[in-house]
C-alpha cells in the first residue's frame, strides 16, 4: 500500500512527537486508525485491536530525520513493509541432533598411532 505524506500532513504534524508527526498523521489518515506511532526506523500501528509493525524505507527515516533538525519537508509517499511480509517462511524446527564439541587442542596435529 502507497502512503501519501501530503502538505497538510506536514503543516499539522509536530517534529519530534512520535504520535503527532507528518509520517504519523499521513498513516492514520490512509490506514483509517486512530493510532500510530513513528520512529526513526519504523513505526507501529493498530490495525483491528492488533498492534502491527512497519518498517520504513531508508528514503522516509532520511526525510524524518531531516524534518526533526531542519524543520522542512516537501510532500513524498513510500510503501509500507510490514513486519509479516519480512519474515522468513516456517521452516521445520531444529532436530535434537548434538553437534560434538570443537577441541582447541594444542594447535599441533594429533599424532597418527
């Protein structure tokens, strides 16, 4: 799904305010969620009483970081990557096999009796 972080979500957003900022206003906005909450890195939302991570593209934690410090920003839109989709595939669970000690040894080679 495409985020439009748009000139009101700017203009209304608060540098700094994790639940207040462009990126913030931008994903309740287009989620339809009352919460949202961003970082640098990524942010969290609720989506149906479930909590749901997202990560962010280095291009939007670029912009945030910039919008903190230098208070500018001009419109961008990114798309969202959430935590499920990053995931790797179930695989089969580890076998109980035990794998055999290393020995450090000496660091000479083991005589041949």
């Amino acid at each position: 799904m495409k985020i439009n972080v748009t000139w009101a979500d700017i203009k209304n957003g608060k540098s700094g305010k994790p639940t207040e900022c462009m990126v913030a206003l931008a994903l309740k906005r287009q989620l339809g969620v009352s919460y949202a909450s961003v970082g640098y890195r990524d942010a969290g939302v609720f989506i149906d009483g479930q909590f749901t991570k997202i990560y962010l593209p280095l291009s939007v934690q670029r912009k945030i970081r910039s919008w903190d410090v230098l208070h500018f920003a001009i419109p961008f839109n990114f798309e969202l990557a959430f935590t499920g989709f990053l995931s790797r595939p179930a695989t089969a669970p580890p076998s109980n096999k035990v794998r055999p000690a290393r020995s450090l040894g000496s660091g000479l080679p083991e005589p041949a009796w």
